[in-house]
C-alpha cells in the first residue's frame, strides 16, 4: 500500500515533466558521474597513470553524454536534425555546443546557456579532482 502511495505521488510530480527533460537530467547526471569515474581511474592501477585505453573510454563517454544531452533538447526544441552537428557534438563538443546553444537560443539565451555548460565542465573537473585526492588520501592510509 505504501509503495502504490509513493508510485501515484511520484507520477503526480512527473506529470508535468515532458520526457525530454528527464532525458536532458540522465545526461547532465551520466556527465557528472564520468567526472567521478575520471577521478577514480587516474589512481588505478598506478597513481596518477591512466591506461590509453581507458583515457579513450572516457573521452568517448564524455561525448556520449553531450551529444546524449544535445539529441534531448534539439529533440524538445522540435529542431531539425543535423548530421553535421551531431558528428561536431560527438567529435568536437567544444565546437559543437557552442554553435548550437547560439544558433538554438540566439545570443542572450546561448551565452547563458554557454555559461551553464562551462559551469558544469568545471563541475566535474572539481568532482574528478575531487575523487582522486580522497582515493590518495585511502590508498594512504591504506599503506
């Protein structure tokens, strides 16, 4: 009875969430948790040396999530879609972004948006960084 309580009170405070902004969420998340697998990785299996393949990894998943987060919101934006950009959103999501958030928003509205997503880059450079000092910091007390 309980669970059927929270399942109706969790589907009233979704309701009026469209899909794609819980897609846009996933993707922020997924991006912030690669930051936290980012730090966690530079310790292992050597401090401070990451494998190649696993930097690749990464990067790639990086990029999965941005273009994941672009396909949402062009997705609730009802733009068109472009093969172009979403090769620039995978390849180069420092070129990409940028040029979407302008051309989606228009000046105002991208430079703020621009703003947002270099805020939560550095996010999760602070979250990567974060998480490899406090695996040091065990791996120490470990010793």
């Amino acid at each position: 009875l309980l669970s059927l309580r929270l399942h109706l009170v969790a589907a009233r405070l979704n309701s009026g969430v469209r899909p794609h902004m819980q897609q846009k969420s996933r993707a922020i998340i997924a991006f912030l948790c690669v930051g936290l697998l980012m730090g966690i990785s530079t310790q292992y299996p050597d401090p401070f040396h990451v494998p190649e393949w696993l930097e690749w990894i990464l990067v790639l998943a990086y990029g999965f999530t941005v273009f994941w987060w672009y396909h949402a919101d062009r997705t609730d934006r009802k733009l068109k879609h472009s093969t172009w950009l979403s090769i620039a959103m995978v390849g180069l999501p420092m070129v990409g972004l940028p040029y979407y958030l302008f051309k989606s928003r228009g000046l105002r509205a991208g430079l703020l948006s621009l703003a947002g997503a270099i805020g939560l880059t550095a996010i999760a450079v602070a979250l990567s960084a974060g998480v490899a000092l406090a695996v040091v910091w065990i791996r120490m007390q470990l010793e």
